[in-house]
C-alpha cells in the first residue's frame, strides 16, 4: 500500500491535479481551503495525501465541526481518476478514523451531494460502514440535495 502522509506545500500542483481529475470543484479553491493549515500552526485541520511512483495520488482533508465537542467533518477526499478502485479511499477512510479515536474524537460526518453522477460516492461511504443520517433538500442549489453521512467512532 502507498504511504499515508501529512501534506506539505510542495504538494500543492500534484494535489490540484487530483482534484481536477476527479471534478469534485474547482482545484482553485484548493489555496484557499489549505491556507490556515500551513499558516496557524495550532490548526486542528488533518491534510493527507497518499504518496503514488511520483506524485501525490489523493488528498483527504477533515476539520473540527464548529460549536461541538469530538465532531470532525470530512471535507475532502478525492483519489486520481486513474487510481480510483484500488482501495486507495478506503485506506485513507481508515487512517482517518484510526487518528481521530487517537485524538479522543467521538464522530466524523461526510457531505455528499444527492445528484446522481454522486452514486458512487454515497455508496463508498456505505461501504465504509457510514449511516446515511440526513438529507437536506435543495441545498447546494435547486434539485441538489445535501446527503449527511455519520460514523460513531
């Protein structure tokens, strides 16, 4: 299996080019959403990648949910289109599990849209053994709904 690792800045291309393959959004965000990572070094966020031949091959980024006590959110995981099915996801899935019930963490909720060409990602999380806990109805835009995935850890 590939090595599980923290981002670092040099990353950053390679991490944007996952992101393009995979067209979760635009890999331009990606600046901005890492930014406190690399600028507060008291940052709670958890940034990893999973080191491929050459190049980072995945990224996975989840932060302490606001006004709660041991929720984390998965905002982020995306594998290359070219290495997706490989178990890559899963293994990542795991790592951040297992580090977050190291950290004392009590649950970790993933976002996904209800669209269909998102059919894959909700059954990965169902894979992953995650509850489908809520739907929210037309929340990124008209007929997109919000799907919430939960986990106790």
């Amino acid at each position: 299996m590939n090595t599980i690792r923290n981002v670092q800045k040099k990353d950053l291309e390679s991490l944007k080019a996952v992101i393009d393959s995979s067209e979760l959004f635009p890999s331009e965000y990606l600046d901005g959403m890492i930014e406190n990572y690399f600028e507060n070094e008291d940052s709670d966020d958890i940034w990893l990648t999973v080191d491929g031949e050459k190049n980072p091959i995945a990224v996975a980024y989840c932060a302490p949910e606001q006004m709660t006590e041991g929720t984390y959110n998965l905002y982020l995981i995306a594998i290359h289109k070219s290495k997706q099915g490989q178990g890559i996801g899963a293994a990542i899935m795991e790592y951040v599990e297992n580090l977050l019930r190291e950290m004392k963490q009590r649950i970790l909720i993933v976002e996904t849209s209800g669209l269909p060409e998102f059919e894959l990602t909700r059954k990965f999380y169902d894979k992953c053994n995650y509850t489908k806990e809520a739907r929210i109805r037309d929340f990124y835009q008209e007929g997109d709904d919000k799907i919430v995935f939960w986990k106790k850890l």
